[in-house]
C-alpha cells in the first residue's frame, strides 16, 4: 500500500468502506427471496455488490499508484586516436595495422558491458565516423579537454589514448585542464629513436616593418647525431617567382644535440608583402629533409607618417613634442619656424601648428593649403598666438576677451567624451597634473566640437574647452588652449614614470586626426592577412548605395591569383546585406584577389592581398615522446599498454574496481484509472451478481 497514493486525505478510505458495507447490507439483508432458495447465496451477493461499489468508490478518490524502476548505465570508455602526420611519417604501416586491428578486437570485447566512443584528432577533433580531419599538427590537450568537459556528467569509465606523445599545438598535456577521475591508458605509438637531422627549428621576426627601416630575422638551427657536420644556412628573398639569396651563414656542428640561434640584419628596400625562405643545406644520411627550410611573410610598408611641427619660436613644447613623436615609429617629425623659407605642406600628413598664428608671422599660405587639400591640424595656444586671426584659422573652439595675460588652468577630463578611449590610469591622475598656461578669455566650442578635456580654473570647474576636436567637412582639426607641455613631461618622469600620460593623448590625437574616412563605394576584405594551409580563404565585400546603406542587390565576383599569374574565379554568395565567400584551402604563396561588381550603370572594383603559409610542423620533431605518454598515464591512474600487449588492456580495463555501471531508480506513477482492466473486473462483478440474482429467481 505504500506504493499507492489517493487525492484525498486518507480518512476517507473509512467513509468510502462503510458506504460500500452500507449499500450492500441494505441490499440484501432483509431479502427474504434469496434467502428462501438458497442460504449461501445472500453472502455471496452481498460481497459481490460490496466488492464492485468499493472499487467504483475508491476509483472515484482518483487512486496513483507509484513504480520504482531501476536502470543500468554502462560505463563509457572513450578511444582517441591520433591521425597526424608524424605517426604515418615514423610509425611502420604493418605496426599502425595491427594497432587498428587491436584496437577492434578490443571494442568487440568492451562493448558488452561498456559504450565505446571513438574520436580522432590531430590538430582538431572528429569522432570516427565523420569527415577525416586536417593532420598537418598535433594538439595533444584538446582531446583530452574535450573528453573532460562533454563527459563529465556521464559515467566515464576510462580513456584510451593511442598516440606518439609528439605535440606542437596547444600546451603540455600534463598541464591540460582535464576534470576527470577516469583512468588513462595510454598505447605508445612511432619511434624513440633520436635519428640524424637537422631542422630549422623557429624562425622569430616582426610581421610588419617599414620601408628603409633595418629589421632581423633569427633563426634557431637544431640538429640531432650529427656532430662533425658541416653545412649553411641561407637566408632568400621570393618576388615575382625568382629567389635572391640574401645571405649565407656556415655551421659548425660540434655535439650530438646541436641548437644554435643565427641573425640576419636586413633593410626594408621592398614594399609590399614579401617572402623569405631560411634553408640550411642537406647533410649526409639525415632522416628527413621537409624540416630543412621555413617560410616567413613580412609586410615592408611606406606607410609612415609625415608630421610638420610649425612654431612661432623656440619652446620647452617643441622638444617634448619631438619626443613624443619620435616614440613612435609610425610617426616622422619636422620642425620649421614660422619665419623659415616657406614648406610644400602637401608632402606632410599632419600640421602642428604651436603659438600660430600670431602677428609676427603670416601663415596664411599654409592654413589655405592644408584646407584645400584637408590636412590635418592640431593647434597648440600659447602666449604668443593672435586670438582673433586663431578664431579665423579652425572652427573648434572660439576665444573671446584674450589678451596677453594667462590663467593656469588644470585639466578636468569630460567623461561623455566617445571619439576614442583612454586608458583608466589616465582618466585617474590626469586632473593631478601640473597647470598649463591658458591665455585669459571666454571659450566656446563650435556646435559639433567634441570636447575631451576642459579648464579647472585655481578650484573652480568650468565648461570653456581646454583639449577639443571638430571635423569640419572631412578636415579634422583638434585645438589644446594652453601651452605647458613640458610640465607635464617633466612631472611624468618625476612622480609617474610608468605612466606617460601625455604620451598617451598626444599620440591618441594625432591618430584621431589623421584618420580618414572610407568614402569607397565598394569595398573587398579577406578576414586574415596571413592564413596558414590548412585555413579556408573568408573574403566579404561590401556595397554602399548613394545614401551610404549597405545593399547587396547586384552579384559580385572576386578574382584571386597567385604569384605565378594563375586565377581563380568566384562569384560571391549574399548574406543579409553584404558579400561573402569561402574560398577554400590554397597552397602556399602569394595571393592578390580583386572584387567586381556593377551597380547603378557604374563598374566598381576592391582589391587585396594575403598570403598562405605552409604548415611542416609535423616534420620538425619525429621522436616519439613515450616519457610524457608514461608520466600523463600514471598521473590520471592508468598506465601505459604497448601496442603488442594490447591484448591485456581488455583485461586491465574490467579488473579495474573504479569502472562500474552506476544504477539509477526512478519513480513512476499512474492513475489507477488508467488501468482498464480494474474497470472490466468491476463490470464483471456487477453481471455475476446479477446472473445469480437473475438465474435463482432473485427478480
């Protein structure tokens, strides 16, 4: 009864008894007729009719009966395999044979009592039964990581990893995050023996540089059993599908475990994105030559601004600005005072212009050039400028009242500032640094000025602008109104050397007014400017109509070819508003593409470049690491089964007292009434007693 529940409080069972005893007494108790034929059958009926009114009541209490069931869940063992390049490339194909052979002769003993869960990996993951995957690296953690989080609500018995221990993506498996109490048994797979090689191990360099700058490139050389070698590592440069050696280094190789870092000076005399290949020479009897070369990408680019500091006179400014600027080397400075022989400004990219203008010096010609041709400015206010002729040269701020006296005025950061950020150390301690000097007078900014910092006058905060910018039809200007620079230099270096704060908002400035805006109708991109060979080539493009709304309503077409003139031709797929295209997986080189499309009667076109550099790291190291595949087996409570002994894993595995099914319970419950059969028995007890009343002439 305890496995039976009713809606109802349990008291009424007594009520729904005594009404059952009720009804069938009233019955048949003074019912003489019966009694008259026989006088064993008014008992009968009476618990006939007891029996079918007890059960239609008690199914009116809406009875639920409740089951207990108990389920099994087998242990799950997971085998991960690993398919990289390096086990085909030091593993016999008869030993891989015979391990898949092993290893299916030890589902079919599992499977009984365990699920069995097969995943391949290399640099990725795939479970068995889907696409191969990509084996050009070997990321040992990610398996182990994946089994970890996807199964740990799940009764994981143990892991079986066959692999050659060799990694070269991802971290140390040792250290992997793996959260799981399952044994591993790993199955040791190439070969241990160090081989004779050599490889060119790393090769470290910046991926930009810029035009006539002088970069390096280094290059760490290994080599195994090679002592008494001699050979040369060659530095080239690729263009147009010739090589340039650049220059050669001889080695020496003098022990059996070689490693040494050689240096290439070179100078950046090339735009554009240019290969260089690093070769060291075959030497006799070396396992494998794949590992004897290496090819890096570095983009050579003119893209150095020029920048013409204009002053009045000599300044503290003037030094501390050129010190900025020369901090950056996407910046190059020249300074000329007002009073030198006039500069072609066209050749400069922005203008500074400190204590200008001023009455002493007409500048006239350079604010009419560098609004004609948009060229950035950034004023810098001092004692010397002439307000009124300053108010006419920028529309960012306007200075009313100016006269030859000046305030000293502390920076008050304006905190709805958008146009770029600042970091929070900046924000903090900017309105701790020293006064500027401010000519005296009423500030107003210009209706879209953007305003960063504003003036805090001795301990009175005001609105007047101290730092603010306005692009005034695509020609960008910024104004600081006071002049002190060097003051905060100076206190940088004494109470915050860590902290070069004007360096941060000179700098920031100088980017937010050069940049100029993509007024390109149509525009092409590819998402990487390096891929590696086995990444697909994304490009996307994009379509502004004359309202400047992207539109992708005509198709577009994308041309992509290679160093050596070959084209490929694609047309690009819609998505929501813009273009989009997976190109798939190109070779090695040099790759421009160009994006066409016609749209309202006009031919547009975008070009771009990338390169795809290729991927031999499964051929840098052939040594299988059986050491870390022991180490990574006894610390996650397995231990290591050799391939010939895989005959015994089967055993290890179900002799294990830590893998066991796990049995659940769970209750189940249904109304009583659910059961059609109770309804046919008290259907069949009411037409018995009715057959006997009816047969011993009881109607």
């Amino acid at each position: 009864m305890d496995n039976i529940n009713i809606a109802y409080p349990g008291h009424y069972l007594i009520y729904v008894i005594i009404i059952a005893i009720a009804f069938a007494l009233g019955l048949y108790f003074r019912d003489q007729r019966i009694k008259e034929n026989k006088n064993w059958l008014p008992p009968i009926l009476w618990m006939l009719r007891f029996l079918s009114v007890l059960g239609i009541l008690l199914l009116l209490l809406a009875p639920i009966i409740k089951n207990f069931i108990t389920e099994t869940q087998k242990p799950l063992i997971v085998i991960a395999e690993d398919k990289s390049q390096s086990i085909t490339l030091s593993t016999p194909s008869e030993t891989l044979e015979a391990v898949d052979n092993n290893l299916e002769a030890l589902k079919s003993n599992l499977e009984e009592n365990f699920d069995i869960v097969n995943i391949n990996f290399s640099d990725d993951l795939a479970f068995a039964d889907s696409d191969s995957i990509d084996n050009q690296t070997s990321n040992l953690s990610k398996p182990l990581e994946f089994i970890s989080e996807s199964y740990q609500d799940q009764n994981l018995g143990a892991i079986i990893y066959a692999t050659d221990g060799i990694y070269n993506e991802g971290k140390n498996p040792l250290y992997s995050n793996i959260k799981t109490s399952a044994p591993l048994y790993t199955i040791p797979l190439g070969d241990t023996t160090v081989r004779r090689d050599i490889i060119v191990k790393n090769v470290l360099h910046n991926r930009i540089v810029y035009l006539n700058d002088r970069f390096s490139i280094e290059v760490d050389v290994q080599a195994y059993n090679s002592a008494g070698a001699k050979t040369d590592l060659s530095l080239y440069r690729s263009s147009n599908g010739q090589r340039q050696k650049i220059n050669t280094q001889p080695i020496s190789i003098d022990k059996n475990n070689f490693f040494k870092t050689f240096n290439f000076e070179l100078d950046a005399d090339q735009v554009g994105n240019n290969k260089y290949e690093v070769i060291v020479n075959n030497i006799p009897n070396e396992i494998s030559t794949a590992n004897n070369r290496r090819s890096v990408y570095i983009e050579t680019l003119d893209a150095r601004q020029k920048i013409l500091l204009l002053a009045a006179n000599t300044h503290p400014d003037i030094k501390a600005i050129k010190q900025i600027i020369d901090s950056n080397k996407n910046y190059e400075i020249e300074i000329k005072k007002a009073g030198d022989p006039a500069t072609n400004i066209a050749g400069f990219d922005i203008i500074i212009l400190h204590n200008l203008p001023n009455q002493k010096f007409d500048i006239s010609n350079y604010l009419s050039d560098a609004k004609r041709l948009k060229k950035p400015l950034f004023f810098i206010v001092g004692a010397a400028t002439n307000i009124s002729q300053f108010n006419s040269a920028q529309n960012v701020i306007n200075i009313t009242g100016g006269n030859q006296s000046m305030n000293d005025v502390t920076a008050l950061l304006k905190n709805s500032f958008t146009l770029f950020t600042l970091s929070d150390d900046f924000k903090s301690t900017i309105g701790k640094l020293v006064p500027l000097k401010v000519p005296f007078g009423e500030f107003k900014p210009n209706a879209t000025s953007k305003i960063l910092l504003e003036q805090k006058i001795g301990n009175v905060e005001t609105a007047f602008p101290l730092l603010a910018y306005n692009d005034d039809n695509s020609h960008k200007q910024a104004v600081l109104s006071g002049e002190g620079l060097w003051r905060w230099r100076l206190m940088e270096f004494t109470d915050y050397p860590e902290q070069p704060f004007t360096k941060e908002i000179f700098l920031k400035t100088l980017q937010y007014i050069s940049q100029k805006e993509d007024k390109r109708q149509f525009r092409a991109f590819a998402n990487k400017n390096v891929y590696k060979e086995n990444e697909n080539i994304l490009l996307d493009a994009q379509l502004y109509n004359e309202n400047y709304e992207m539109v992708n309503i005509p198709e577009a077409f994308i041309n992509i070819t290679n160093s050596e003139g070959e084209k490929f031709e694609y047309t690009f797929s819609k998505n929501n508003n813009y273009y989009f295209i997976d190109a798939g997986r190109f070779p090695e080189g040099n790759y421009n593409f160009t994006a066409t499309t016609n749209f309202n009667g006009k031919n547009l076109s975008a070009s771009g470049r990338f390169n795809v550099q290729s991927i031999i790291k499964e051929q840098y190291d052939l040594t299988a690491k059986h050491d870390l595949l022991f180490e990574l087996s006894e610390k996650m409570g397995g231990q290591m089964v050799y391939p010939q002994d895989l005959g015994n894993l089967a055993t290890l595995i179900n002799n294990n007292d830590q893998i066991k099914p796990i049995l659940y319970q769970k209750a189940q419950s249904k109304s009583l009434l659910d059961y059609k059969w109770l309804m046919a028995i008290i259907l069949l007890l009411l037409a018995l007693e009715w057959f006997l009343r009816r047969y011993f002439g009881g109607y």
